[in-house]
C-alpha cells in the first residue's frame, strides 16, 4: 500500500471535520442503491433542508477532493468516497460501543 501524502490526508479529514459533508456523503451512499430515489441536487436539497448555496458549498467539496461525481444528473460516490464513507462508519460504530468497550479494557487491562 503506497505511503498517503501527508497534505492530501490533512485535507480529507478537514472537509470531514464538518458534519454538513459528513450528512452529504452519507445520504449519497444510504439511498445510492435506492431505485426509487434520484440523487438529484433537488433530491438532497430537499432531504437535508438545505439552500441551492449550501448544497453547493458542501458538494463542491466533496467533487474536488474526489469523493462525489456527477453522472447523468445524479450524486455518485467515488471509490474514494465509498472507502471515506465506510471509515465514517466505523467510527461511528465505534464511538456508539465505546463504553462497552471500555469496560472491556479495564477488565482486560487489571
């Protein structure tokens, strides 16, 4: 596995620090494989309550740190986004067990 530049991580977990593009990738990716719904701009304006300037702030980010494209009119997760989203996840998994995992250490760690 190649060596990340240092730069291009301080910057993907910047735009990540921000939980308006954290609710962007993640409505992307959860309805992503939902037929029913088209990942429009509208479509995301609409279920995230946001203005056409906000949405387009949060996704111009998203597009040029390469983790949203564009493909016929429709939000898309890159590679990179589906990787992104997946460590999202994780932490979040994580940070939900915390306490039990914890309590787990200190039996652990007596």
């Amino acid at each position: 596995m190649d060596k990340i530049s240092e730069p291009a991580c301080l910057s993907t977990l910047g735009i990540f620090s921000k939980q308006e593009h954290i609710d962007l990738i993640k409505i992307i990716a959860n309805q992503e494989n939902e037929i029913r719904y088209d990942m429009t701009p509208q479509f995301v304006m609409n279920r995230l309550h946001l203005s056409t300037r906000e949405l387009n702030s949060g996704i111009e980010k998203l597009m040029t740190s390469r983790c949203v494209d564009m493909i016929n009119g429709r939000y898309t997760l890159t590679r990179l986004g589906n990787e992104i989203y997946n460590a999202l996840c994780g932490i979040e998994n994580a940070i939900e067990v915390r306490t039990e995992l914890e309590s787990i250490d200190r039996i652990i760690l007596k």
